[in-house]
C-alpha cells in the first residue's frame, strides 16, 4: 500500500459521500416544492378575469333625477367613499359610464331621455334602481310618473328606501358586484356585450 | 284703487258686459262670458285708472259634480303695477264647448298659460300662435286636471281589507 493508494481511496469515499448528498438533497427539494406549480400559477377563465376587473370599476353616469340623488353624491363623498369599491368616478358623460343609477321618480317626459342615455353607454352596462320611486313609483301613483323604471330599461339591482341612505346604495353596488362576478364568463356576461 | 272702487268703475263703465261682480275677502271679482273676455281684458288693460298692465295668471278650474253651472271655468289674475291693485276675472266655460279667445295679444305672457289649460282640461284657446301640449307629451290623450280623469294610473293592492285586496288582485287591469 502506497501513500498513492491510500490518497486515491480517500477521494473515492469523498466523491461518493458527496454525491449521495447531493441525491439526499435533491430528494428532500423535489418532496418540498413538488407542489411549487399550483402554489405560483393560478388557473382560471379569462372571463372571470374581465369580470373582476369590471366589478372593481364600475363607473356611474351623473344622473340624479330627485332627492335620492342626494344620497347618491352623499355616497361618493369622503364618509360613505365608494372609491372603496371603485365606484366613485361619477362620468359627466354616459359615453365614459358603465353603470346607470336612476336615482329618483322618472316623469313620462323624462323616460324617453333616460332611455337615450342608457342606449348611449357603452356595453356592457348595468342599471341600479335607487328608491322606490324609480323601482315602482313610489307615492306617486298618477298620471305623471311612470311606475317603475324597469319598463324603460331593464334594472339589475333595485334598492329599497325613501329614500335610501348611501349605506344602501352602497350595498346595492356591493350586491351588483357579487352579480357581475357571478356572471363573469357565463352567457349572460357574453349577452351583455352582444 | 279699493277693491269696491275697481268693482263699482268697472260696473258703471261696463255694466252691460259683465256677468256679475263682487268683492270676495278683499279681491276685487268679476264674472264674464266667454265671448266678452277679449273686449273685457282690453279695457281693463287699457284704461288709465285700472291700468292693468300685468298678467299674474291664468287657471282654470272644473266644477264636475258640484252644484254650480257651466262646469269649466278660467280665471285670470290681473294685477297693476303702477297702480298696485289687483283683480279676478273668473270666465265659465261649458262643457260641451270650452272655447275662449287668447289674451296673448294684450299681454305676451298669456302665451304659456294658455298653453297649459289646454294640456291640462283640453280648452279651445281661440287665436292662440302655438296651441301645443305644454307640460304631457306630445302623443299624450286626455287632460289631466278634468276632473274625470282617473287619479291613479295602477291600482292599489294594499289593503287592510283582505278579501278587497284579494279581489283587487284578481281584477287587476293590465299596466301601461
């Protein structure tokens, strides 16, 4: 036995013990991380995709027809902050606006108006209707308010109250949401921008 | 002027012309036939001592059902601004002709008025430039302030009477 040999069997047991590590190591890391792909790569449908992104941007037209649309700016404002749920960008224009809040009762000449406005926003569009007035005529049950808004364009959310605080409205927003996000990637969605 | 002193002037000068006249809680009132309001109003208009130069307004009012005759009636309020006295004039229609000639020609803001008595009771306005619906739509039927025009336009379904509302339900006329 030679200096050499003795050297030479050192090595070999070193090389060996290392590489038995390394397998030991690369074993306790494929058992570790053999989840890794569904922890860091969500699956989903590009629908609901949209569809989140709608319903955290809805954006309203300006259209307050009475009273009610004085809870409806009281919503928008710093207290009630619907910019919690990305429903405070009040567009002058219904060109710019994905959500119709018909605040208020519709008079028989206001109805061809709303309906022009609501056939102006881009699709796709929601209406909520805030109060009883707009969601039946309320009190006024005579010759100069239409009963209801939803014979004028279709209503997605009514919102009880006379009229209702902006607690409600805001729930009614919350409400949409929920129905926006359950559509999402559903034929209804698709109809909406049909 | 007092409201006795417009009456008796106006009896004195026009007392073949008005129907009849009186001072009703301090107001100065007259009643006039439809085919004399024109000559009525100019003369009220025009001479120095009444000089009403202001058309306050005009209404119109439906007697139905009440024991007084002709149904329809107009009433305009004429006031004076230099003189600061005021006066009524109420005219009867009847129902089967509510005609009556403008004043738009003696003061420029009968315009509008008129416009509504129309719309609202469906009154002739005789030389009227634009006799159009002021306040329903266009293609609007029937005038809301007769007062035989139906209230309510639904039904109401609320009723602490249960076999009414179950009634009411069951005959509910279809919705426009």
């Amino acid at each position: 036995m030679g200096l050499i040999d003795q050297a030479v069997d050192l090595l070999e047991t070193g090389v060996s013990n290392v590489k038995e590590n390394v397998k030991d190591v690369l074993d306790q890391a494929d058992y570790d991380y053999s989840g890794a792909i569904y922890d860091s790569i969500l699956t989903t449908k590009v629908g609901k995709v949209i569809g989140w992104a709608q319903k955290n941007a809805l954006w309203p037209a300006t259209f307050g027809l009475a009273c009610c649309a004085i809870e409806m700016m009281a919503m928008a404002n710093s207290r009630w902050d619907a910019a919690r749920f990305g429903a405070e960008v009040f567009r002058a224009s219904p060109r710019q606006a994905d959500l119709m809040i018909v605040s208020g009762r519709v008079s028989q000449k206001m109805a061809p108006v709303l309906k022009t406005i609501f056939d102006q926003m881009p699709e796709p569009k929601w209406v909520i209707s805030m109060g009883a007035c707009a969601s039946c005529g309320g009190i006024f049950n005579n010759y100069a308010i239409v009963q209801g808004v939803d014979r004028v364009v279709p209503v997605d959310v009514y919102v009880p109250g006379c009229p209702p605080g902006p607690e409600a409205l805001l729930y009614g927003i919350i409400k949409l949401q929920e129905k926006i996000m359950n559509e999402a990637g559903t034929k209804q969605a698709a109809k909406r921008v049909a | 002027m007092t409201s006795e002193e417009i009456v008796e002037k106006i009896k004195t000068d026009q007392g073949k012309a008005i129907n009849s006249s009186e001072v009703n809680l301090g107001d100065s009132v007259i009643f006039v036939g439809a085919e004399r309001i024109h000559d009525i109003a100019e003369y009220l208009k025009n001479d120095p001592d009444l000089d009403f130069d202001y058309l306050s307004n005009i209404t119109g009012t439906d007697y139905l059902n009440e024991e007084r005759e002709p149904r329809f009636e107009v009433v305009y309020e004429l006031h004076s601004i230099e003189k600061n006295h005021s006066i009524r004039i109420r005219v009867g229609l009847d129902e089967e002709d509510p005609t009556i000639p403008t004043v738009s020609d003696l003061w420029k803001g009968a315009l509008y008025p008129e416009r509504e008595l129309f719309d609202m009771f469906g009154f002739d306005i005789k030389g009227h430039s634009n006799l159009s619906r002021l306040i329903m739509p266009e293609e609007w039927e029937g005038n809301p302030l007769r007062k035989d025009y139906p209230l309510t336009i639904e039904d109401v379904t609320f009723s602490h009477n249960r076999e009414f509302k179950q009634d009411l339900v069951k005959s509910k006329p279809r919705t426009r």
